[in-house]
C-alpha cells in the first residue's frame, strides 16, 4: 500500500511566502479593464482590441497551485482561444509573483487516498488542459515570475515560448514524492530534448532561469519583473506584422513535420501546404501588400 506523503513531503513542491512576495503581480497598461468579478475567477483572461490576450493562474494566496476547480479554470479559457481568429498572442502568467507552485497539498492529499481509477480521471483532466494551451492557434508565451514548480513547469513548456525573471526558479520534483511527472513530459521533452528531461526528472533539482534558458526552456531571462512591460510590448507589435492564419498553420507544420523521414510523402505535403497558403486570402493580401510597398491588412 502506497505511503501517504506528509507535509514535509508535500512541501517540497512549495515555496515560502516571502519567495512569492519577492517579485511584484504583473499589471500591464495594454490589459483593457476586467470585468468586476474577474478577481473571483482562477484564471482569469483579460484581453485588449487588437489581440492581445493574458491568462492568468489565479490564486496568489496559494501560489497559484492547482488543484482540480483550477485546472479545469485553465482549460476552459484555454479551450475559448481555439476559434478567437483575431488573437494574436497569449501570455500565460501568476498572478502575485509567482508563476505556480505546482500541485495544490490539499489536493495532493486527497488524491493519496483516491483508487487508481479516479487518479487516472483526475490526472486526464491535467492532460487535456495542456493539450488545450498546447494547441491555441496563436502564439503562447509563459510569463514567469517567482516559481514554476511540477505542473507549473509543465504548463511553461507546453507554450510557445517562455521567458523568465531573474530569480525565478523551477523544478520537476514529483520523484521526490514517489511520483512522476507523467502528464507533462511530452511538453517537457519536446522542449528540452530527451537527455535533459531524464536529468530533470530523475534529480528532481531545483534550477534557476539561467539554466531553463540553457535547457531550453525558456527563451530569454529578463533582468527584473520591470521587465516584462516592456517585452510583452515588443512581442505583441511583432505579432501584429503576422498574419493570425498563417501563424496557427506554421505551429501546425512544425507539429506535423516533426519526426517524420524526408522523403517523397513528406515533400508532397509540404509542397500542398504553401502552395495552399500562397492562394489564401492571407497568402494574396501578404504578397501583394509587399509588391505594392504598403501593410497588409492584419498589420494596419
């Protein structure tokens, strides 16, 4: 019979207070304001005229950890991004500093005494919500501050891309526990490369944003939260010169392409999909706006 874990246990997935207090919630003056009750949600979308989307994990009292109402928060704003053709980016972030500490205890605890079969039920609902942030057609960025720990982690591989503060840190820590970070390892993996993701996995280390950005995880480490303002502006202005279609279609060909021997099929396929794209409305509008020196459509 499986040992329960205890808090000293549980608490390896945490982080201190003052760690989540450290670096200030992101307030950023594009987010248009949010409906009254927002604050109430956990997760939380804000989103501004010309596309631009936040959604962000919100339970800072609990470090944004999950648990089973926050999961389900997470995919159903994640999941009301497929069909929304004028975004152009997302950025996933925790509210009040820290991106997410990971499993909620209380959660944890109860699933210690849960059969194999609801755990499977549960776990399963993990996996769909990073299904649904994974395949948003437009661009995901993660936005981290603080901590990613265990899932939280998970969530910042299965975007786009992710950058980091200074002073952030993360960790795959389920072995610890007894357990293993099943759900989110095809996301990890596929960021950081096999070898990487059995270290990770198997040490169970703590590492800082220098390292996740080594690793492959996230992409740039900024120097301070002051930051992010200004990355977040450069990012959604060089989204805006991208048209939404095409952007959604190159993830699509990136995940599609991936693996597969290069051979006759594969260059049939992709010979298809430009020359479906070069007679898209997308496709004329781009090419003539850059024959005719001016925007295209989606860029004005």
């Amino acid at each position: 019979m499986a040992k329960t874990p205890t808090d000293a246990d549980l608490n390896a997935l945490d982080i201190t207070d003052a760690e989540a207090a450290e670096i200030n919630a992101i307030v950023h003056p594009l987010v248009a304001d949010p409906a009254p009750d927002a604050d109430d949600s956990l997760a939380r979308i804000d989103a501004t005229a010309d596309g631009v989307v936040f959604v962000t994990i919100n339970r800072p009292a609990r470090k944004n950890a999950f648990d089973a109402a926050t999961i389900a928060a997470l995919h159903e704003a994640f999941e009301s991004l497929h069909g929304a053709d004028h975004v152009r980016v997302v950025f996933v972030r925790g509210a009040g500093g820290t991106f997410s500490a990971g499993a909620d205890l209380t959660w944890m605890r109860d699933a210690a005494g849960w059969s194999e079969s609801d755990n499977r039920d549960d776990a399963m609902n993990l996996a769909e919500m990073l299904k649904a942030l994974h395949d948003i057609p437009a661009l995901t960025v993660a936005l981290v501050e603080g901590a990613a720990m265990g899932g939280g982690a998970g969530i910042v591989a299965a975007c786009d891309m992710a950058v980091a503060v200074q002073g952030a840190r993360f960790a795959f820590s389920e072995v610890k526990l007894g357990l293993i970070p099943a759900t989110i390892a095809p996301y990890v993996i596929e960021a950081v490369g096999t070898r990487t993701a059995r270290s990770l996995f198997a040490t169970g280390e703590v590492f800082p944003a220098e390292a996740a950005q080594a690793f492959g995880l996230v992409r740039e480490v900024l120097g301070s939260a002051n930051d992010i303002d200004g990355f977040v502006t450069r990012l959604s202005d060089a989204m805006k010169a991208c048209a939404p279609g095409a952007v959604g279609d190159a993830k699509r060909l990136v995940h599609d392409v991936v693996g597969q021997e290069i051979d006759h099929g594969l260059m049939v396929e992709t010979a298809k999909r430009i020359a479906r794209a070069r007679v898209s409305d997308e496709g004329q509008e781009g090419v003539r706006a850059f024959l005719d020196k001016r925007k295209p459509r989606w860029a004005e």
